[in-house]
C-alpha cells in the first residue's frame, strides 16, 4: 500500500521473478501419530485450501484447483493488502471459527451468507518473499520468516505447530473433535503440485470421499430432498453405499439441491441397481 513501509529480511532464497501461478504441496496420508524432534505438528483445519499471491499492492487469492477466491472472501483479500511486503506467496487455510472457537468447514461454505463466526486466513508457509524464491529452503526457516510478516492477531494469522510431539497434538485433536494434524519433516522443500511424504496428514476421525449418484425426496415438513444417496467406484462402477440426511439446515438444503438440480437425470448410476428407503427424484 502507498506509504506504508516494507519489511526487508534476507531469506536466502534463489533470485527469480514471482512465478503467475502456482500449484500446493500436497500431503501423504499415514496411519498413526509418532513424535519425532525432525518434525513439526500443525491442526489439520478444517476449511479452505488458499494460495495468497501479493504483488505491489495486488492480491491473488487462488484455490488450490486456481480459482479465484477475491470475491467470495474480500475482507481477507484487503487485509492481506496491509502486509508489510512488496512480493509474496503465502499458503494458507481459510477456516471459520464458531462462538465455541471450533474451525467449521459449514460455516465456511455458507461464508457469503455471513454466518456466526470468525473468518481467519492461517498461513502456514511461506514460497516466495521479495524477488527470492523459497521453495529450496528448508521448511523451518519458511515458517520462522512467515511468522515474522504475518500480524499476531487480526484476519491473518500464522498457523502455530509444536516441534517433535506429534502424539500429544494428535490426542488434543481427537478430544475436541478436530479433523486431525499434518506432520511436517523441518527440512522439507516445498514441491508444487505434489504430494511427498514429507508431509504426512493423520486424521482422527474416519472418512471416506464418496459420489452423490442420486436424492431422495423429502417427507413431511422437510422441504427440497430428504437424503443424498452415495456410491463409491469399485472396477469402474459406482456402487451404491447408503444414504445421508442429517446435519442440513433449511438454507443448506436449498443450496445443495440448487446445485445438484441441473444434473437430474432418469437413468440409475448405480450398479446394481439400489433399493431406495423413499422416492427418487428424478429428471422432471
């Protein structure tokens, strides 16, 4: 921003013109927590993926699939404007607080709606500062600069971790129902677009992705859809796995059905064919 001092630190990076776009590093997934004084632990938030690309006053805040986030999340786009650089990319988590402190991955889908909480952007890493690329220098000191730019409070923060500890974290997470924690080795590079196994994510709770091939229709007082209907690809088909209908709000429900409406068809996805517990919808 006019008028307002840069922050000059030397991050011993390769000389290199800010690259336009760029792709984040992906993480592995691993069984079970270990401690170990070669890594750092972080929370696994439970939100947004968002690489911030700041250019002399500019601000790019991509996905991870590189699309645009600026107007969905404006307010964090100004306020990466204030920060202290004149080139950067910073990589980060949009997550949503509740008023209990809780991340929620809901509250950040419905985030245009302006639902209860705290928009926070948690950067965790830090690929290019002032006309020096950072993604050959090792991790730990990635962070120690990142932390140095991003302010101790406000929209932007710097994602703590805890050195060595991975099983005391990984317990905390579980305890209050988080997603899980991200292992992460200290000398670790920064590979764009890939996932290594220097970064390892351990999930406390069990998920599986699963394909919505259908809905059901709602009974009594419930409006829209009553259930989506899952499968899960096994020898290329889509097999069907059950149903799930809890959890949705009144606005949510019309916002998923919105969004499935258009891709409404006659013929079953599904092989073999499922027994549906109400009505399909189906193509009008």
């Amino acid at each position: 921003m006019p008028g307002t001092k840069r922050v000059r630190i030397k991050a011993a990076g390769a000389k290199k013109p800010m690259p336009l776009e760029i792709l984040p590093m992906m993480a592995k997934s691993a069984d079970q927590p270990f401690d170990d004084s070669d890594w750092i632990f972080e929370m696994k938030w439970d939100g947004y993926r968002a690489i911030a690309i700041l250019d002399k006053g500019n601000v790019r805040l991509v996905s991870r699939n590189g699309l645009s986030l600026n107007s969905k999340f404006a307010g964090i786009v100004e306020a990466l404007k204030s920060l202290k650089v004149e080139s950067a990319i910073l990589d980060g988590e949009l997550v949503v607080i509740d008023e209990d402190g809780m991340p929620r991955f809901e509250l950040v889908q419905r985030i245009q709606q302006r639902p209860p909480g705290e928009l926070i952007y948690f950067t965790f890493d830090l690929l290019y500062l002032n006309g020096e690329d950072l993604t050959g220098v090792p991790l730990e000191r990635r962070r120690e600069i990142l932390s140095q730019l991003v302010p101790k409070e406000g929209p932007i923060r710097f994602s703590q971790a805890i050195e060595g500890r991975g099983t005391d974290l990984f317990r905390t997470a579980r305890e209050h129902g988080l997603e899980g924690i991200i292992a992460k080795r200290k000398v670790s590079t920064y590979m764009p677009g890939k996932r290594s196994d220097s970064w390892l994510k351990i999930k406390s709770r069990m998920q599986q992705e699963a394909v919505i091939g259908g809905i059901t229709e709602g009974e009594g007082s419930r409006k829209f859809f009553g259930a989506l209907m899952l499968g899960v690809y096994e020898g290329g088909r889509l097999c069907y796995v059950g149903n799930t209908g809890t959890g949705f709000s009144d606005s949510m429900l019309k916002e998923v059905y919105g969004r499935l409406k258009p891709y409404f068809t006659d013929t079953c996805p599904f092989t073999p064919r499922p027994k549906a517990n109400a009505r399909v919808q189906g193509k009008a």
